[in-house]
C-alpha cells in the first residue's frame, strides 16, 4: 500500500516508507504470535518477562524505557504478574524511592520455558532476510529510531533506547 497524499515527493516517500514500515512491522508481529509462543501472557507481559529473564532486576522506570511502555502500563502490567506470582516488588535499600522488580523463580521457570520457541519463531520469520540482509536492517531500523537525538531541544524527552 502506498500513501493516496499528493504533495512534494520528499513527503510522498517518507509517507510511502512509513507505511510500508508500520505494515511490515504488524505484519511480522501478527505471525510471530500465530506460534503461540506465549499464549497465556500479553505482548507486554511476556516482554516484561523476558527483560527480567535477560537483564536481571530493574525499577519500574527502567522496565518503562526498555519496553518503550509508559508508566501507568508498565504498572498495570506488573500488578497482574505479580497477582500471577511471576514477579516480585520490593524497594531498592539503597533508595527506597524506587521499586525493584525481580522475577520469581515461577517467573524465572516460566521464561525460561518459553524463550527458546519464541527466539525459534522469530528465527523462522526473519529468515526470509538474508544474515547481511537482517544486519543492514538493524543498522537502519537503529539509525531511524535514534532519529534526530543529537539535535533534540531543552525539554524534549529522551531518546528512548534502541
């Protein structure tokens, strides 16, 4: 699909490009989940899950800018899998401003059960790039979503993290 707006070809591109990005992206997703990988979890809380799996116990803040979720999300997200017992909460003793989230070790099971076929399926679907294909995508999927992070104004967020 292609963007129906008529104006200078610089928008035109960037338009078509978006779009193209954005279907792929969606497209990709949507089969990835067709392998059922996690079918009792969210995106977001097995995302969760993995992040801790990965990078061991970290703030809600932390998990916030990792998963690119905000807040309000991130906290409901949490709340569930911990009523779920796969995570914990407790307050970091060197600052008891924040809270630290750690997996449990049903968490930790759990994660460690499902990454290996979650890695496979997402193997599967990027393997119609080729390794230089997928390494030059990185780079540009890198490069775009760093964006204009050096010429960023007073106040403006922070770049999130790629």
């Amino acid at each position: 699909m292609t963007t129906h707006y008529v104006g200078s070809p610089e928008e035109v591109l960037a338009l078509d490009t978006f779009i193209k990005l954005t279907r792929a992206q969606n497209s990709l997703a949507a089969r990835v989940a067709q392998h059922g990988t996690h079918p009792a979890l969210s995106i977001s809380q097995f995302g969760t899950l993995e992040t801790l799996y990965h990078l061991g116990a970290m703030s809600q803040t932390e998990i916030c800018g990792k998963l690119l979720k905000s807040g309000g999300n991130t906290t409901l997200v949490i709340d569930n899998l911990e009523k779920r017992g796969l995570v914990q909460r407790c307050r970091d003793p060197r600052d008891r401003r924040v809270v630290m989230v750690a997996l449990t070790e049903e968490g930790h099971a759990l994660i460690q059960a499902l990454f290996p076929a979650h890695a496979a399926a997402i193997v599967a679907e990027m393997g119609v790039l080729t390794a230089e294909e997928q390494r030059q995508l990185g780079e540009l999927c890198k490069k775009l979503g760093k964006g204009g992070c050096g010429a960023i104004s007073a106040g403006s967020a922070p770049c999130p993290a790629i």
